[in-house]
C-alpha cells in the first residue's frame, strides 16, 4: 500500500514539473507560430497604396492634370463664383478661364512634392492599421493616408503653390481679375486667399483620386494585378 501511495505522489508531482515546464514554455511556442499572414496583409495593403498613388496621384502631376479631369478640376471658391458669372456676362470670359487654369496648373505642380510624404506614411503602417483598413469602408485605406499625411503635405504644398502662382503670373491675373470686378458698380468687394485656397483643393484632388483606385482594387477582382493584391483582398472578400 505504501508503495502505491509513493508511487502516486511521484506520478502527481511529475505531472506538476511537466506542466509547470510546458506553461514556462508558451511564449517561446507562441513566437514560433507562423506570422505569414500578418505579414501579407500589411504588405498587401502597402502594395494597394503604392499603386494608388503610381496610377492616380501621378496623373494629377501632369499638364491638365487637374485641369481637364472633371473629378478635380479647381473652379473658383464659392465666394468668386460671381465674379466668374459676371466677368463672362461682361465679355470676359477668356479671363475667367486664365485664372481657373492658373488655379490647376498650380495644384499640378505642387502634387509633385506628395509622393515622398506618401511613402513615409506607408511605411509607418501598422499591422492594427492595416487589418482595419482591410476589413474596412471602401476607402479606408485613403482615409488613413488622409489622416497620416494632410497635416504634411499642407506644409508642402502651399509654399509651391505661392511660388507657382509668382512663376506663372498667376498672382498678376488674379489681381487683374478682381481689381476688374471691384470696379463693376454695385458688386461686394472680394480678396480672397486663392493660395490657401488652391492648396485646400489639391489636397482633395489627391485623396479624391486614390479613393478611386482604392474602391477599384477592393471591388473589381481584375483590378488586383498581383498575386499579392489577390491573396490578401480575397480575405476582404470574405469578410
């Protein structure tokens, strides 16, 4: 009897070591599980990004970039918008449309200063960010840029934008435009600053456009030219 007894308390405390060892030993188990998707998905969706921003936002960089894409054009600022009506009422439209193109051609250039600001933004993707945006509306991946980046490229592009318009004359015809429309009897004098202005609008030009391809790749299964872009929206898919 004794004997038995022995035997029994040896077993119950060699089960004890044994389980004291294996739970000693989780978080070494638990760093050795396969991490590939965490990795596809963070990598996928940088992937997304980076051909948001090399099929649109490069685009927007070009002459008429912004100009003659109806989805961004810059018009005038609500408060301009009579001054265009009444120039044009008066003969002169082909002033109007000098200083709306002067508008665009300063976004073009300034869109010019984004991409680096972009690639620093994806990079700083997290795992966390990258499963919300994954599982998330169709252009949660353009609000995360949005919310990584506007603060940055504001600081960017409004000092081009300033420029531009100096480079280009831009600043010569606007005050032409609306020392032109101040002097019409009986219209409410205007100054607006067309430099904060235009920074605001290419700004939504940009995301306006990744939101584009970004809705593309999460709903057009031809739109995901990779195996990576395959692999990782298929997940989306079936959400």
């Amino acid at each position: 009897m004794k004997k038995i007894l022995l035997l029994a308390v040896t077993f119950s405390l060699t089960s004890c070591a044994q389980v004291q060892q294996t739970l000693n030993q989780l978080p070494q188990i638990a760093s050795q599980i396969p991490t590939t998707g965490t990795v596809d998905i963070a990598s996928g969706l940088k992937e997304a990004l980076n051909k948001g921003i090399t099929q649109q936002v490069s685009k927007l960089t070009a002459v008429d970039g912004f100009y003659k894409n109806e989805a961004v054009k810059i018009l005038m600022p609500e408060e301009l918008q009579k001054v265009d009506a009444t120039l044009r009422k008066v003969g002169l439209s082909s002033l109007a449309d000098e200083g709306i193109k002067m508008l665009n051609r300063a976004a073009e250039d300034a869109v010019k200063e984004a991409t680096p600001i972009f690639v620093t933004a994806v990079k700083n993707m997290s795992f966390t960010d990258a499963k919300n945006i994954l599982l998330g509306s169709d252009n949660a991946a353009t609000n995360y840029l949005q919310n990584s980046t506007t603060t940055s490229l504001y600081a960017k592009f409004n000092p081009v934008i300033k420029s531009s318009f100096e480079k280009v004359g831009a600043d010569a015809v606007w005050t032409k435009i609306i020392t032109k429309y101040n002097t019409i009897p009986l219209v409410k004098k205007v100054n607006p600053d067309l430099t904060d202005y235009t920074t605001n609008q290419a700004l939504s030009g940009v995301f306006k456009m990744i939101a584009v391809e970004e809705k593309d790749i999460r709903n057009n299964i031809s739109a995901r030219t990779t195996p990576l872009l395959q692999k990782v929206f298929a997940m989306q898919d079936g959400k």
